[in-house]
C-alpha cells in the first residue's frame, strides 16, 4: 500500500457518510402555503415559473408585448455609418400589443404612417421583424430598419435602442434610451 493512512481514513469515513444518509419522509399533517401560491407555468411569459413551487395558474402569466406597450419620449441619437453623429432629436411614440410576444412602434417615422413591428423574447429582448431583403420597410419604399430593442427586467420605464437605418442616402443608426410618459 502506498498511503496507508489515507486508506484507513477512507475505511473509517465510509461507514459514518454511508449512515448519515436516510430518505426523507413528509410529517403528516404539515401544511406548507407555498403550495397554494398561484405562478405562471406558460414559457413565452416573462414571469415563467416565477413563485413555484405553487399551483399553476396562468391568468398570472406577464407576456413581453405587455412589458413594452405604452407611450415613450426616445432622445434618439442619428450616427452614419463611420459612427459620426449627425444629429440628436426627440421623438414621441406608442408601442400596442399584437399578440403575447409581438407589438407595432407607431410613431418613428415623422408622417406617421408606418408602424416598426417587433418580435420580443422573455428575456425582453425585442427584434425589428424581416419583410424585407435588409430588414423592414420604413417610412419610405427605400429604407428598411433593422436592429433591437431592450427593456431591463426590473425597469419597465425605460428601452434601449439600437436600430439601423439603410437607404438610399446611407446607413443611419439610431441609438438612444426611450423613457416611458
């Protein structure tokens, strides 16, 4: 033997480790409340299986689209494409719901007259959705946005954007906070 006194430790220790484990039985007549708390068991929710255990109820469930509906002010930061800013503006916008994870941004473009559609994730990570070759159609047949918008878990008063612009003229980023009115 090469260590016998790490060997014999292990003999002595192996009866008391294999001892000290017994199989745990329920107390009859234990109530525990957690067991009647209500949680979301729906895994688009951004709330999934927030409070299990519990009893699963979905009318708790809290989707995406219903984190980022409201009215917004966005301090939107113009860059070009060499990341030079060319200018800082304000803009007033809504964000309404389509369904549990997908929502319109209407009023970005300044006539108003097209809607930026967003597909969002739990994690409240929303995409601009594709219906284009570069991304989405937007305020003019020649330009098309692509880019994301995240709103912080525990914030639901503020997104950050981060939103590409190509057209005809070049490439515009858009990038800034929007801050819920």
């Amino acid at each position: 033997m090469r260590h016998p006194i790490r060997s014999a430790s292990l003999l002595l220790l192996l009866p008391m480790i294999l001892g000290a484990c017994k199989k745990y039985t329920d107390t009859p007549g234990q109530y525990d409340p957690r067991l009647d708390r209500p949680y979301c068991n729906d895994p688009e929710a951004v709330n999934f299986n927030r409070d299990f255990p519990g009893r699963a109820d979905n009318s708790v469930c809290y989707y995406p689209a219903d984190a980022f509906e409201g009215n917004y002010r966005f301090e939107d930061s113009i860059y070009d494409g060499a990341q030079k800013l060319l200018s800082v503006q304000s803009i007033n916008f809504s964000i309404s719901g389509k369904d549990r994870i997908r929502f319109d941004l209407n009023g970005f473009c300044p006539s108003g007259s097209a809607a930026i559609a967003f597909t969002a994730s739990r994690n409240l990570r929303a995409e601009a959705d594709t219906n284009a070759l570069k991304g989405q159609l937007l305020c003019r047949g020649l330009d098309t946005v692509s880019g994301s918008l995240t709103m912080p878990v525990f914030d639901s008063s503020r997104i950050r954007f981060s939103l590409v612009v190509l057209s005809d003229t070049g490439v515009a980023l858009h990038q800034g906070t929007a801050y819920r009115l």
